[in-house]
C-alpha cells in the first residue's frame, strides 16, 4: 500500500512550507503601507472637518486675517461697539438687515446675485455700503450712481477728498486704485482724469444712504493702515449699531440662473451600463491581481554551453571582419578583470590599470601602456597574438 500511494502523485498534498500565522502576516506586511496611507487620509479629512477655526480665504472677509481679508476692521468696529454679522446666505443678510438700525455691506465681484434678488436687498438698511459694486448692482441698488472707469493703482500720490462730505473730509485722502464712479456725491476723484463729468472712488446718493467705494482694498488688512482708509472704513461703517456684513457665493445662485448638470442630459441606461463596467472592472482586477502560487522549477529544453556562445559570437565578429570590435571587446573585458585584480574601483581609469599593473608585474608602463591602449590589431594574426599577449598578462598577475 505504501508503494501504491508513492507512485500515486495526485494523493499528495504540497504546501508552501508556512503556517498560517506566518502566511497572514506576510499578507499584513503587503498591505501594511495601504492601510497606513489610508488612516493618514482619513485623519487628514477629520482634522480638517473638526479643526475649523471659524476663519476663511476670501478677500474682504472679516474672519480672514490674511493680508487680502478684513478682519482688522470689524475687529476694530466691534471694539467701538458695532456688531458685526457676517451673513452665510442672501436669506440671512436680508433677515439681520432688516431687525433695526443697520449698514448693509455688499461685496459681489464674481456677480453671483441676479437682478431679482439684488431688488430684495433695496431699502431694508439704514444704510447701503457697495464695494466695487457693478452695473447690474447700481442700477437696482443705486440708479443714481454709474461707473466711470478705472483709476490705476500705479499712481504715486494719493486720492485726495476734495468735496463736502464729512466722511471723506475727515479721511483726507485714501490709497488710489479700482474704480470709479459719478453721483450727486463724489469723492477722491483721481489725479490723471481729464476733461468730461467729474468722478471719484467715493460715490454716494444726495441723502448718503447709499454708498459705492471703488477701491475695496482700502478696508484690507494689507491697506487698512495707509493715508486716511481706516478713518474713511471706520466712519462709512460705524455709522449704525450694526454691520451686516454679505458676500455672496455660488449657493446664492438662482435657481434659473444654475448651470445644467451635464448628468442630466444624458440617457437613462447610461448609469446602470456605467455599473456594469464599473463592476467588470473590479472583477477584472481581482481576477489578475490574485495571488501566485511558489515557482515551479522546470528544465530547459536545451542547455547551452557559455564556450559555445563565445565561439558563435566569435565566429559572427569574424564573418563581418569586425576586427575593431572585437578588439574592443577584448579590451574592455581585460581591463575590468585586471582592475578587480589590482583592487582597483569600478570607475577607474585605463592610465590607473596601466600604473598598478607596472607595480605588479616587471613590465614597463610604457610596453603595459602599448598593449593595453593603442594597440589596435588590424588582421585576424595580429587579433589572435594580441588576445594572447593579454591573457599572458593576467595570468602573470595572477600568479603575484
């Protein structure tokens, strides 16, 4: 029965040569790397859920304490005493504007309001503060105030009052740039304007309950402190107990003036085919990525000899008559052997080989020089006595 279960191959059972315990932790060393990664990941999106400190990026935001936000000036009106609100939604701007005594402050430079919900904000404050306001925004916010260009930031003095508003007067000039504007009141007109209507960066209704400033950088934490911005931020703003403070930004769109989902606009059977392929997909990956089993040792159907594929690699240098590159190969094989002989680097020079073979051997480095670099056989004699003439060199180093 024995002898019957030696010749019966297919009764035997042949593992890997590990446990189970070894073979589980060698899959946990694969994978170890992934799974670390992954708990990096998700703890960076944690820290980042949880570890929000109420700040923000954009530009003029009084929680953004960047060189571009505001928040030095509402820090500063809140310690004068004035609430500050900064409204999330046109929802919420509308609703804190409209509980009391208040200045709405607006700040739209990607014009994500629309006409309509602009309407919605005219005549609930005490006050209407436009920061670089735009067409569209003037003429349902201020119809009495129009653009008039641009005033260049490279000018090198600054925009200097001149009018009769006390806010202006006080402030006595403000840092040039952004744009400007005509209105029944204006101020900071800019040096280099010439000819036609007067305008400034300061712009406002006969009554100031509506104001449009042309330079938004003025009130930055970068700015704030330059010429007269802070006394002209703090007067504009700090004329009610309250600043409702609203920028709006894309949640803010209309639901009209939302851009289509191109998602929507395609067939019903995409989605299910796009699942089918996803599925495929996985499949596919599991299918090729599984695990190999051990190598199988299987014999060559031929062995070659390494003398063998000298002699053929010999034989095709001799068909082509390629003397030069034989000899070249020749050469540079020697070389490499007499310098792992003479204890030489790998990156050393045919001049170094040559010395510590003199050193080595009796010979000249001159004749060692000659044979070794510029001989240069030019017949299939020469070739085979220089070839022999390199071989007695090695065995004569060999031998030392």
């Amino acid at each position: 029965m024995a002898a019957q279960s030696d010749q019966n191959p297919a009764t035997e059972v042949v593992g890997d040569g590990g446990s189970v315990g070894r073979t589980a932790a060698a899959r946990l060393r694969r994978v170890a790397p992934w799974l670390v990664l992954g708990f990096l990941l998700v703890g960076v999106v944690v820290v980042g859920f949880f570890g929000r400190s109420g700040q923000d990026g954009v530009a003029l935001s009084p929680v953004n304490p960047a060189p571009a936000g505001a928040m030095a000036l509402a820090e500063v009106l809140e310690n004068r005493g004035v609430e500050v609100i900064q409204a999330e939604s046109l929802e919420a701007a509308a609703e804190s504007a409209a509980l009391g005594s208040s200045t709405l402050l607006i700040h739209d430079p990607d014009a994500w309001l629309s006409a309509d919900q602009l309407g919605t904000l005219a005549g609930i404050a005490d006050r209407l503060v436009l920061i670089e306001p735009n067409q569209l925004m003037l003429g349902e916010l201020a119809p009495g105030i129009r653009q008039a260009g641009l005033i260049p930031d490279s000018e090198e003095d600054p925009l200097v009052a001149a009018c009769q508003v006390e806010d202006a007067i006080a402030a006595g000039s403000i840092s040039a740039g952004g744009f400007a504007y005509r209105a029944d009141l204006i101020c900071f007109p800019p040096a280099t304007a010439q000819g036609g209507p007067p305008s400034g960066s300061y712009a406002a209704t006969a009554n100031q309950e509506v104001v449009a400033l042309g330079n938004g950088s003025i009130i930055s934490n970068e700015t704030i402190d330059l010429e007269g911005n802070a006394a002209l931020a703090l007067r504009t703003l700090g004329s009610t107990p309250v600043v409702v403070w609203y920028q709006p930004t894309a949640a803010d769109l209309a639901v009209g003036d939302a851009p289509v989902d191109p998602l929507n606009l395609l067939p019903d059977w995409v989605n299910p085919v796009m699942l089918w392929l996803l599925g495929s997909a996985l499949l596919a990956v599991l299918w090729r990525g599984r695990r190999l089993g051990p190598l199988v040792q299987e014999p060559l159907p031929v062995v070659v000899r390494a003398a063998e594929t000298a002699e053929g690699r010999a034989r095709l240098y001799q068909d082509s008559a390629s003397i030069d590159r034989a000899a070249s190969n020749l050469r540079a094989a020697t070389l490499i052997r007499l310098a792992t002989r003479l204890r030489l680097p790998a990156t050393g020079s045919v001049t170094e080989v040559v010395h510590a073979a003199a050193r080595h051997t009796n010979r000249s480095v001159a004749a060692l020089d000659a044979l070794l670099r510029t001989t240069k056989p030019t017949s299939d004699a020469q070739l085979v006595r220089w070839s022999q003439d390199l071989d007695a060199l090695e065995k004569e180093i060999d031998t030392r």
